[in-house]
C-alpha cells in the first residue's frame, strides 16, 4: 500500500508527540522533591521519662482548638486540616506518640474561650500577651513574624500607630495587640468585629482607617481596595504552641518535641508553607490546558490520517 508507507513517518511523529505531551503532564503534575521536607528524624522517637510516657498513654487525643489561618492552618478543598502547623503537629506525633484531633474556632474570642472552659488543650496560632499568660501556657517559640498595617488602597499608606491617632482601626475582639493599643494609645479609635475578614471589610467600605495582620497572613490579600503598610513598630509575632494552664507534662513533651526537631527540616517546612508563591504563575494555570489540547489535537489528527489511508487502500 503506497499510501500507507508514505503516511507512516507522518504517524510516527504524531505518536511521538503525543506521547511527549503526556510526559509533560507528568511532569507539571509531580511534586518538586526539592521542596517536599524530610520526615522528621527518620521516624526516631525523642527519648521521654516515665512520667510523659504515662502521661500520653493515659490521655486521649490532645484536641486542638484550630481557627483557619492561610498557610498555618486552613481547611483544603477535601476539608481537611493542612497547612505549617498541621505538620509540625503531624511531626510531633510521630516523634513523640502524642495524638491530636482539631477542634474548629470560628474567631480568635471563640478559641480562647474555648480553652478557658477546657474544651480544647492547646492550639498552635495564638501569640502571647499578659492577658493570656494568665491561664496559658506558652512553648518554646520556633519562628515567627511581624505585624503589619492594613489600609485602603489609594490612601497613604499607614506607617505608625501614632498616625491613626483621631482614626478608627478596627481589629478581632480580644486581639493580642488590642490591650497595649489601648493603654499606650488612647486617641486611636478602636473598634472590635468578630473575625479578621469582617475588620478588612470595614477597611475596604471606607468605615475603618486600617487594620492589623501578620506579615504573613497580609502577603495573601488580594489586590484591590487594600494595600500593605509598614511594619507596626517594636511588635513581633513569634510562633508557639499554646497549652491550657495545669497541663505541665504536656507543655514538656511538646518543649522537648521542639528542642529536638531538626533544623533543617523546619527550614523545609516554613519554605514549603511561607515562601512559596499563593497562587500558580500564568504559565502553570494555562500549561495543563495547552497540553491536553495539543494532545487531543495530535490524536485527531492521528485518526484522520489513518482513515484517509484506509479510503486509499480500498479505492
């Protein structure tokens, strides 16, 4: 069949490029091992005395009073806990055979009365201040962040607390700022809402002069009607686990877990969490949809010329 040997090296090319295409879906689709951490200590379990060891069997899951907060601690698109924190938990379990259960808050009063009435142990995204040390307990701290303004976009920017003077800042009811804010100062015209979407909705209706997120958190926002200020000045954020008062042997176990993580495994993880871009570059949300096209293109072809070669040898 003359037809049929002229096409073959048109149909070895279509195969191969299709077969390309597939491989590159493979490709964008894998993981980057570079960024994927190592496991925390190959698997070994940190040494604990008697008492923790007793301490753990004894107890049921450790129920952490968890309130979504974008690349700490959030829900995934399965509803499941993902996120920094739930992998330094997931690490602390395997290094030290304790087990926790999420127990979800809706705002940052909910948690804390949350652990006020004991129906929650400890929680991962609280930071520290003289009202809360009173019936928590802080871990050592293993990293951090500053707080920066949230203002309208178009205004000047915010650069100081002293420059909100006479102006309305809202903020999430009993946040850790709110009382130094108060007492150091008093012509700010704070404001409390219930959730931290409510306090960038204000700002953004024009109803609040600013507000106040971890420079973390504020690296999310969307553009549009915010813009990021300056840092607040001689405020930081560090990172703790946080555990209801009367609980010592679990503040250890957790101290000990925290003193033992290897260092570079938690630069892994805060990279994989803190670093990474929030939403996929142009070309990784438009290069799966160009490749599939390709190939649905390339397979058509590939038909077509197959069919005109059978019409061929049948004429």
């Amino acid at each position: 069949m003359p037809v049929y040997r002229r096409s073959r090296p048109a149909v070895c090319w279509l195969l191969l490029l299709s077969v390309l295409v597939i491989l590159a879906q493979w490709a964008i689709a894998a993981p980057d091992p570079a960024r994927e951490p190592e496991k925390a200590g190959g698997g070994v379990r940190i040494a604990l005395d008697a008492r923790e060891l007793e301490w753990i069997a004894g107890h049921p899951p450790v129920k952490v009073a968890s309130l979504e907060y974008p690349r700490y601690l959030f829900k995934n698109e399965h509803g499941q806990w993902s996120g920094l924190n739930r992998d330094m938990l997931d690490r602390i379990s395997a290094m030290t055979g304790l087990r926790f259960v999420h127990v979800e808050s809706f705002s940052i009063e909910h948690m804390l009365q949350s652990l006020e009435r004991a129906e929650a142990d400890m929680s991962t995204t609280l930071a520290m201040n003289d009202e809360r040390k009173v019936f928590l307990d802080f871990s050592h701290s293993y990293g951090g962040s500053g707080w920066v303004f949230v203002g309208r976009a178009g205004a000047p920017q915010v650069e100081s607390l002293q420059q909100l003077a006479k102006h309305v800042l809202v903020l999430p009811t009993r946040h850790v700022l709110e009382a130094v804010i108060r007492r150091d100062h008093p012509t700010i015209d704070l404001r409390s809402v219930k959730t931290y979407a409510q306090a960038r909705a204000l700002v953004e209706s024009g109803e609040a002069h600013a507000t106040i997120e971890s420079e973390t958190g504020a690296r999310l926002l969307p553009l549009g009607q915010l813009q990021v200020g300056q840092i607040v000045e001689g405020q930081w954020d560090p990172d703790y686990l946080t555990v209801r008062k009367g609980q010592s042997q679990l503040l250890c176990i957790l101290n000990k877990a925290l003193e033992a993580f290897p260092p570079a495994e938690l630069r892994a993880l805060r990279s994989k969490w803190l670093d990474g871009d929030p939403l996929p570059t142009a070309w990784q949300q438009f290069a799966p949809w160009a490749g599939w096209g390709l190939l649905a293109a390339s397979l058509s072809g590939l038909l077509s010329l197959l069919w005109r070669c059978r019409l061929a040898g049948q004429a």
